[in-house]
C-alpha cells in the first residue's frame, strides 16, 4: 500500500469532476445460471437464534406524477428516532451471530494479511523548496505521520537561518495523535504554505465529513486558535504565505462560498470574496502550479466556470475568463506570462465537439478574457486528453488511447502560429514508458513548479505499486520504490523492461537497470470483451492464481461500479492474496458509466443508466458460460454507487449471485433523488436524472433497487454495511433495503442477509492500516461461509 503523500490534494481535473431513461422491463436478459433456488438446489445456512429483526412498519405514501405507492420504511430516514437505534443494534447483533462460526477463519484471514505487510510504510520524500516532505506509518499504528527535513544540497545556505533545525526530522502532522484523542481521524485536504511556515488543513473527527480548518505554526508546532472554520472543504494561499482563501460549506455539505483570511494580522476576521448561488455547482479553489494564480472554480457534473485571483496581490478581486455554458468545462494552469486552458467548449467550425472531446488552448494573462484564444493541441482519433499538469518548461499531458491510460510530456513554450492548429504528435512529445500491464496511472504530489522530474504511481493486479520519475529533461526514467509483499516470491525477469504503450520508438535514457517485482508467474491476468445487450463490448479483467484456479470448478467474485465517469480501481492489492490462494477469481467489470471518454460515461448514466447494469450481468454470464467460474459459486460486491449497479443487477437476476456484498450502498435512489434537501441530491441529477421530470422519473423508478425487489424470490446471501453518520449515503438506504429483502423475498434465503452497521463511523470507514484487514477478513469470511461453506 503506498500512503499519498498530502502536501496538497489534486487540482480540479476533468477526471475528478466526473465524481464520482427509456422504460424497458428486465426480463429480456436472463442468467445462465442454473442456481435458481437456494432452497431447491442448495443446502441452508444455518441462521443463527433467535430470527433476524423485523422492523416496525409505518404508512407513508409517496406519489410523484400521478403514480402512488407505499414505503412503510420511510421512517428509517430520521435517524434520530431511538427505534431506529435499536433496529440497527438489533441487526448488528444478528450479524454477529451469524458470523459466530467464522471467528477462527477471521483471525487465520487477519493473520495472512497482516503477515504481508512490510515492516516500515512509507513514501519516498518529495522535493519542495529547501525542504523534503514524506509520510511514514509507525510499526504497529494504524495511520501515517507527515514530516520533512531539509534537503542536504539546500542546508548550509539556510544553516544560518534555521540552526539547530537543519537535518531533523521535523514531525508536522500525526493522524494517530488525533485518532486516539477523538477516537476518529479523516484529513482532506492539507497544504503547506509557500514560506513552509504554515501548514493548513482540514479535519473531521466524527466520520460526517463536516471538515474543521486547522492551521499549524510550523515553526512552533502550535495550532492558530483564531481560525478554526467549520465546513472546510479547500483552501489555497497567497504568494505572501499568510494570506488563507478557504472554501466552506452549506447545510447541504456544499461548498460554495469562498472567504480571505490573513494570517499574523491583528484580528485575523475572514470576509467572502466569492457565493455561488446556484445549488447544482460547488465551489473548488486551489492555485496554479507556479503559485502566481488562485483559481477559484465553480463546477457542477457537468459545467464549469474559473475565476482567477492575482496570488501576489490578493485583495485587487477575481477575474472570471468566461461566462458559465451548460456542458462545458475548462481547467486553467499558468506557464510564463501564458495561460494554457484544458476544455471542451465549442470549436467554431466544429460544433458537434462540444462536450465530447476536449482540446488544449492557450492565451496571454492580459487576454484570458478574449474570444480568441489561440487553439494548439487539437482531439485525435486516436489520443484522448483528459488532464494536464505544467511545470517550468514542461507541460505533462494524461491521455487515453482506447481505453489505456498513456502520459506524455511536451516541452514548453509551444512554438506554432495561429493558424496552424497540431495534434499531440506534431509537438515531438515523450510518452513516459509504462509497465504493458499497467491498469493504474496515478500522480504523485508533484508540488515543485521547478522540478522537471515527474512522480507517477503505477500498478496493476498482478504488480505492487510502483513509484517511478520521470525525467522530462533527459527523457529517462528511474524506479523509485516498490511495494514490498512479505511471505510471497516473486519472479524478477532480468529480459523485462517497462514497454512503450506507443508505436513510436522513443530514445529513452535509462538511469539504472529498471526492473520491478511481478507476480504475474503466480496470478494470470487477462482482459477479455464481453458483448453486451445491444452489441457493446464490455471490458472485463480476470484474475486467478495458475495453481489454486480449477476451470468450470472455483468460485469468483465480480466488482463494478459505473458511475460519475470513475476509473475502476484494478491495482495491487495484497489482501486479495487471501481470495486468490484458495481458488477464488477475482474479476472487473468496466462497464458504461464509469471511466474511459467521456462518451463512455454517458452512454451508462442518465436516461442511458441501465446500459450499466446490463453490462454487469452480461459480464457475470460471461464468467460463467467461458467456465471461469462455478455457475453455483458468483459472488459480488459493489461500493457507493456501484451497489446501485449491483442491486439493480440481482432484482434483473435474482439467482446469478450466490453472495452479495454491498458497502455503505446507495440503493433507494428514487426517493433520496426526490428530497432536494439531502447532501448531493440536486448535483446527482446531471448523473442520474431528474425524477420531478416524468420521463426521467419513469426510468430512475425501473431500475432502482429498492422499489424493485422481487416478491417471493430466492436472493443471494448479502452483507450489507453502513455508517451511522454517512453523510454521502444515507445510513437508512442499507436498512431499508434489508428490511424489503426480508419481507418481500423468500424467508429461508433472507435469513442469510445481514447488515452490519458501524455506529460511529462515516462513508470511508474509519480503520487505519490493520483496521482495513480486519474489515476485509469479515467480508472474506462472509464469502467463504456463504459460497464455499467453508470448504476453502
């Protein structure tokens, strides 16, 4: 596991906005499954006594455009109410009896797990200024620490000024300090002043994501009492290092006012600069890479609008470049007096680009507001631009070329005239070299402007991250740090290099020998095409040990997700292992929706989002007709929004799963989308619809999984887990959805679903290192006792 290193959180990119209905019945896909009766063709679990609970029902009638309907779980949504409490307590005792007879398996899952990590965790120290700043986890805690020390070339010209300081150690941030005063512990975002003498950041100690701004002294390691903000969600400084802008958030948990504070001054009050008024944006601020700039950016799913602050005089007021248009974003950076703007705003001559491609343009600093910027990298057929970073001299591109993550510098300034616009290729770029099995392409911090050394986390099913440096100067590269897997061999290839994911030959400069650990002589990995409902191919990876996977024989586990245009994540993860050794296969469902262009993400959201959720059971099917997996032995597990796909999936077929897992589940979307005063609700309508449009409406109402549970139906066996102060989804959506299985579906199979509610935690949990073990051995241990009875 590589702990991000947090000197500042992402810039507002394309891939970060994109978070994260034609009525049709489900009966025209159907299972190859024969596993159509838990009752029928299998042996029962043994449920525990005394019964699951069963809930209090309580009238309540919803109608919506004519149509009116009964949710008598309705008052589940009012988490104050003590009954509530109790039910949840109830069921966390019932999974606990449920998962009795799997404490020995747990503790055995746990050990193997642990057993795996490495002694010491941390990350490679990054370059800032004069000083190195790195994180490391300490043996036997469950968060990382923050620090930096000076860099050795940079020392005697500050020894003077710093003293004893010079080639300590200096701790700035202790996430176990804090967890065990508070008892929780989630950091957002945390950035370092450009002076180094502050560092700002954002905490939340309950798990509600209601982050408190904290400033630090890092010079006397103490807290600055006087600007303590609740709903702090960004925050960038000025060229001064004591000037603060700071986002904060509504009653909804949506930021959206902007306010200036100055540091050292006498009273220290904030005052706004900036209110978005319109409740589908939210506002973002950071700073462009070379710090001259604040960007102050108002972006909905879909749309955004940039204002810019002159971070040397901060109080001259914002600059917007231009006005707000429905469908188009820009991402703005700053390189020697020109702005260089990532968008997809209409072409001119080429209207129909429009929201689909976006192309990279650039200006003068005293023209940003101009119509005429001068457009330098157009879209290709074969290039896709999704991000940018700029450095002094350098701009790095994130491209994807048919769905593989590709990166590529290209110097700067970019020499063309007006009049001839260029593809990527016509700029003489560097593709960085990736491992071919690279399914994973992460920044690194890559906080230094100066810096032409580019950091990037790579990693793939069957490869331990990897951190590697590009250097863009030299064109070469070096291998940083590897995870390490203790308790497993691995194969190192001496003939194997990272590949060219390019046609090109490119003169690559290596610095040493580059060579990294793969598994991949122990795991298979491979990506197939499956064919959907209406013909599109759906890419599935598949993974299985060479020794412990028999054909037609093991059992398996499908993960999906397919929504706000997120990247599935498909890297390295040990845990796994535990699945793998017993024959398990592990698969990933990229289905539409989720990452890739951004014609893939619509054609699996709003009126199109069933395409999703057909994907996700043809990509099931598939696993089982091509023998991969036992046709009795599919699981699978979805998390947030990726339990919509999957509830939506098991209600289409009810007898393709044997076992469910649903995490923190967002699964009543049909009445959270129509209470505009829940978190998030009105910016899910560009990604799911708009039920108070009757169109819309009809299609969110076929699919949702908590109005289309099947009466009478054998359900697979499902894990169901919550958190009580959730502020993303709400706790209620896990509850209710148990209590419909129980009482809809057939009762012998509804006694093998639980819910597992964390009664202090948010939507990200709240274990640290051997916390994740734990969490994920309870899983493991569900699976096995409920797809393989233990005969692992």
């Amino acid at each position: 596991m590589v702990v991000s290193t947090l000197l500042h959180q992402p810039k507002y990119s394309i891939r970060r906005l994109s978070l994260s209905f034609t009525f049709s019945l489900f009966s025209n896909i159907s299972s190859s499954s024969s596993f159509s009766s838990l009752c029928r063709s299998h042996p029962f679990l043994p449920n525990p006594e005394p019964p699951p609970p069963v809930p209090k029902k309580v009238p309540f009638n919803v109608s919506v455009h004519g149509r009116t309907w009964q949710d008598p779980y309705h008052w589940m949504s009012n988490t104050k109410d003590p009954d509530f409490s109790e039910y949840l307590n109830r069921e966390n005792s019932y999974a606990e009896a449920f998962m009795a007879d799997t404490h020995k398996l747990q503790r055995t899952l746990i050990s193997e797990m642990t057993g795996r990590l490495p002694p010491n965790i941390s990350t490679p120290p990054e370059r800032f200024g004069p000083w190195l700043y790195y994180q490391y986890i300490p043996e036997g805690k469950e968060y990382p620490v923050l620090c930096r020390r000076l860099e050795v070339e940079k020392s005697n010209s500050l020894k003077a000024i710093l003293g004893g300081r010079v080639g300590k150690e200096e701790i700035l941030l202790d996430w176990n300090a804090i967890a065990e005063q508070y008892g929780y512990v989630h950091v957002g975002t945390c950035r370092v002043s450009p002076d180094h003498n502050f560092l700002a950041y954002a905490l939340d100690i309950t798990g509600s994501e209601q982050f408190m701004l904290q400033i630090k002294d890092l010079r006397s390691g103490c807290i600055v009492p006087k600007l303590q903000v609740n709903g702090v969600v960004s925050v960038a400084w000025a060229q001064d290092g004591c000037s603060l802008f700071y986002t904060q958030s509504d009653e909804n948990q949506r930021p959206c006012r902007v306010f200036y504070s100055k540091l050292e001054s006498g009273n220290m009050d904030s005052f706004p600069v900036f209110t978005e008024s319109d409740s589908s944006f939210c506002v973002d601020i950071t700073s462009t890479k070379d710090g001259k700039f604040i960007t102050v950016n108002s972006n909905s799913r879909t749309s955004s609008e940039v204002y810019i602050i002159d971070a040397s005089n901060p109080l001259v007021g914002m600059q917007r470049i231009r006005e707000r248009v429905s469908g188009v974003q820009y991402f703005l950076e700053h390189h020697c007096g020109l702005f260089y703007i990532l968008t997809n705003a209409s072409l001119g001559e080429n209207k129909e680009l429009c929201g689909e491609d976006y192309y990279l343009a650039r200006c003068r600093v005293e023209d940003i507001q101009s119509a005429n910027w001068q457009n330098i990298i157009l879209p290709s057929e074969d290039f896709a631009l999704q991000d940018m970073d700029v450095f002094y001299g350098h701009l790095v591109l994130f491209l994807n070329k048919k769905g593989n993550p590709m990166l590529c510098s290209i110097n700067l300034p970019i020499n063309i005239d007006c009049e001839h616009k260029k593809e990527i290729e016509d700029l003489n770029p560097w593709f960085f070299p990736l491992p071919s099995n690279s399914c994973s392409v992460v920044p690194g911090s890559n906080h230094e402007f100066m810096n032409s050394v580019y950091r990037v986390v790579l990693s793939s099913p069957v490869m331990p991250d990897v951190i590697v440096d590009y250097d863009m100067s030299r064109k070469g590269f070096s291998i940083v740090h590897q995870d390490e897997v203790k308790g497993v061999s691995f194969k190192l290839d001496l003939n194997q290099s990272f590949g060219l994911k390019h046609d090109k030959e490119e003169n690559v400069q290596y610095s040493e020998l580059q060579r990294w650990k793969d598994f991949s002589h122990a795991y298979h990995c491979e990506t197939k095409e499956v064919i959907s409902h209406d013909g599109a191919r759906i890419p599935l990876t598949i993974l299985y040990s060479r020794t412990a996977w028999q054909k037609g024989q093991s059992p398996g586990i499908l993960q999906g997700y397919g929504a706000y245009g997120e990247v599935l994540d498909k890297s390295w993860c040990s845990n796994r292992l535990s699945l793998l050794d017993r024959g398990w296969v592990v698969a990933f469902a990229d289905v539409r929706g989720g990452g890739g262009d951004s014609s893939w993400h619509k054609s699996g959201s709003g009126l199109h989002k069933k395409n999703s959720i057909f994907d996700f059971v043809s990509c099931a099917n598939y696993l089982v007709k091509e023998d991969y997996v036992h046709r009795d032995q599919l699981g699978a597990i979805g998390y947030s929004a990726g339990c919509l796909l999957l509830g939506a999936a098991i209600n289409m077929c009810p007898d393709l799963f044997r076992a469910a897992i649903l995490k923190v589940p967002f699964l009543d979307i049909c009445n959270t989308l129509l209470d505009p005063n829940l978190p998030l609700t009105l910016l899910d309508y560009e990604e799911f619809g708009n039920p108070q449009i009757q169109s819309q409406f009809e299609c969110i109402l076929s699919y949702s999984p908590y109005d289309n549970v099947s009466q009478g139906s054998c359900y697979p066996s499902m894990l169901v887990s919550a958190s009580l102060q959730d502020s993303r989804v709400g706790v209620w959506e896990a509850a209710k959805w148990v209590a419909k299985i129980r009482d809809k579906t057939c009762s012998a199979c509804s006694g093998s679903v639980i819910l597992k509610t964390n009664m202090t935690g948010g939507h990200f949990g709240e274990g640290g290192l051997y916390g994740q073990c734990e969490e994920t051995a309870y899983d493991y241990a569900f699976l096995l006792k409920t797809i393989r009875m233990f005969e692992q």
